[in-house]
C-alpha cells in the first residue's frame, strides 16, 4: 500500500508577518523539493478536510474554540500571544490542519494507504487544552490519536515527538492517559521549559543538551523509546514530525542530520510493522531552514514509503 500525503492551499494563506519563522514558504519548500527529487509521484494525495467542532472538541473544550474563532481577523493580524497570530485565513488553515489528521486516520483505518503524512500550518503541539501558545491553535497531532481511540475504537495509541522543542501542549492533553504511549526528545533547557519536572507515568521524555546529534538521538530511542514502545504494543503510531533539531536550523541548538531523520522513521516503522499493522501518522510540527526543512522530510518520507 501507498503513503498518504496530505495537505491543502488554506494552510498556506495563515500567515504572521513576513518576519515570522513559521511561514507559507515552509509548505512550497517541501512541495518544490518532493518535485526537484521526483518522488513527489511515489504519494498518494489527498487535500485535507474542515476539522469539525466535535472532532476538536476531543482534546480541547469549547470555550478554547470559541476563543480562537472569535480572535480571528477580518483584516491584519490579531495576536494570541507575542509568537502566535492570526490573519483572516488562519482559522481555515487550523481547520484543515486538525482535519489532516482525522482523514490521516480514516485512511489507515479503511486500509487505503498504510501511513500519511501531513503536511500542515499551523503546526500543533505547543497548544495545551486550554492555551494556544507556540504557533499553535489546535493540538493536531492529540486530535488525531483521540479520533482513533473515539471513533475507530483503538485500545492503544503511541505519540511519537523529535521536535527540538519539548510538545507541551501534547503532554498537557494525553498525560494520564493509559491508551497513550507519548515518547520524546527535545533540547533541555529550552523553549517551553517544559518535561522535566515528575512527568506523568505514560510519558517517555528524554531531554538532550545543546549540540546534541545523532548519537545521542539513537541512545534515546534504543533505550528509552524502544523497550516501552515494545512493551505497550500500540496499535497506531503518531508522529509529531518536528525537524529543528537540524544542524542548519538556528531556531534551536542541535545537530540532527537527513540520516538521522531518516533513521529514526526507519527505527518507528519497525514498531508499527511488529504492533500496529504498519500503521503511521506522520504531522509536520517545527523546521525553520527552508532547505533543511526540505531535505529532512524528503529523507523522512522516504523512510516512511521505503523508496
């Protein structure tokens, strides 16, 4: 079976200014990549749907809905916080973001594909239950894993997270949760000062030291993430698909590479493939470097695809 990719054209109207790192140009530096590599062709593609108000209302409580519909802009920029605005497409392109993951799911489920990824803005894993923060409005990637676990019925559920910032808002929805394995690294100290201090039993956070790379990546995830991943035998796989860990990506400071990237997905498919009948959902989270960014989910892609 084929891999899913799933984006859609609202999620490049969101836009916070033209100085603002989290940028349209993040989605055409991969398309245009996919494209100069030709293997663009190898995905099945699909364009994202509207998340509904039930579906978001799996992780987050209406009031957080409302708040974020209400501060959208009929023109300009409206500010959540200094680091996450809204244009007047924003809203839209949030929509379809939390929709990629429920069509990523539906997918899997109806055994169309065997994984996805979505390629999304804005991204979600800063956003906790009730506060959008870090670019993020709604926590795609919970949203996502609680579809599963609601609607198609599934009993366990690992998140997987290698942005090189800690998914606060990941941890602050799914923490307690026994259906839900989170594993993680991220540069500690850093940017949200978070997953440190007693994290909840189902959480496996492994926080590295600036200039951290790729060894230190594979001592977590064979020592730490493997043996519990193995242990809680998850039924789907999520990926919270960060990729500024980069050696080139000065908005942290670690030392990943392509091969890393690519190992990492090569490491989580063998888990899906004894546990979770190969199932993956894959969901674009940080990357700043534009090429970087590109070459990190090329190489990404194709390890999920195995081209």
């Amino acid at each position: 079976m084929s891999t899913a990719f799933i984006t859609h054209p609202d999620c490049l109207k969101h836009d916070m200014g033209d100085l603002h790192p989290e940028a349209p140009a993040r989605l055409t530096a991969i398309h245009d990549h996919l494209i100069a590599q030709g293997i663009d062709m190898y995905f099945a593609h699909h364009e994202a749907p509207l998340a509904t108000l039930e579906q978001l209302m799996l992780v987050h409580p209406a009031s957080h809905i409302k708040k974020i519909k209400d501060t959208s802009p009929a023109f300009g920029i409206a500010h959540l916080d200094p680091d996450t605005a809204m244009n007047p497409f924003t809203w839209q392109a949030a929509l379809r973001s939390a929709g990629a993951g429920i069509m990523a799911v539906d997918l899997l489920m109806d055994k169309k594909v065997e994984n996805a990824f979505c390629a999304i803005r804005p991204p979600g894993h800063h956003c906790e239950r009730e506060t959008p923060m870090g670019f993020c409005f709604f926590n795609n990637i919970s949203i996502a894993a609680y579809h599963a676990l609601e609607h198609h019925k599934l009993e366990r559920v690992a998140i997987i997270d290698f942005d090189v910032h800690h998914g606060n808002g990941t941890e602050n929805i799914c923490a307690g949760d026994d259906r839900i394995l989170m594993c993680s690294i991220f540069q500690h100290p850093f940017y949200p000062y978070s997953g440190t201090d007693h994290p909840a039993d189902n959480m496996v956070n492994v926080p590295l030291p600036g200039g951290s790379g790729g060894e230190e990546l594979q001592q977590a995830v064979l020592e730490s993430w493997i043996p519990r991943l193995d242990e809680f035998k998850p039924q789907m796989i999520f990926i919270s698909a960060g990729f500024d860990a980069h050696y080139e990506d000065d908005m942290g400071g670690m030392k990943l590479f392509e091969k890393d990237y690519a190992w990492v997905t090569t490491e989580l498919r063998g888990v899906a493939a004894r546990h979770a009948n190969n199932r993956i959902v894959s969901m674009l989270e940080g990357g700043y470097v534009m090429s970087a960014l590109a070459r990190s989910v090329a190489a990404h892609l194709r390890a999920l695809a195995e081209i």
